[in-house]
C-alpha cells in the first residue's frame, strides 16, 4: 500500500533513535526519546490551505527536524510513519 498525503501534508519516517548515550551506556527501549530528525517519505501538493496559498518547501529524501509530539503515527504495511503538516516542521538537516 501506499500513502498518498493531501494537501500541506507529508508522511515521515523516523531515523533510528540512539542506542547508546555518548559515555557508552545502552538505553532500553522505555529509556529512548522519541527522534525528531525523520526522513522524508512522501509530500502533499500544497495549495489552498485555510484559505492560504501553500508551497511545499521539502522533498523525499529530505532529513527535517520536527516537533517532539507533533502529527499522527500511523501503520502501513507493517512500517511505522507519521503524518504532519509542513508547519511542523521545524528544519531541514543538511
């Protein structure tokens, strides 16, 4: 299946999260934030959102920067993505 994002939306995908701090400790699974920095699967078109024009800014493939609890996680096909809107984004990484 595949997710086809409307309007200012993108579908996202979370990078790996870090299994050890920097000082060498492994964290378990309950111990790990949740990533911010997620990969770009799929963008909406843009256009006429609230009455705003809307450009989208970012591409697949891009790596962004969002907000800690922003979007809705959803399950496709087994894999774990997350919808936000393209104000939820807070940076490209670069």
């Amino acid at each position: 299946m595949k997710i086809r994002p409307l309007a200012d939306r993108i579908v996202i995908k979370n990078v790996e999260a870090e299994e050890t701090t920097k000082s060498g400790i492994i964290l378990t699974g309950s111990a790990k934030e949740k990533p911010q920095v997620c990969e770009v699967v799929a963008v909406g078109p843009g256009g006429l959102v609230d009455g705003n024009q809307v450009e989208m800014t970012v591409k697949v493939g891009d790596r962004v920067l969002i907000a800690k609890y922003a979007g809705t996680e959803v399950k496709v096909d087994g894999d774990e993505c997350t919808i936000v809107r393209q104000s939820d984004i807070l940076a490209v990484v670069e």
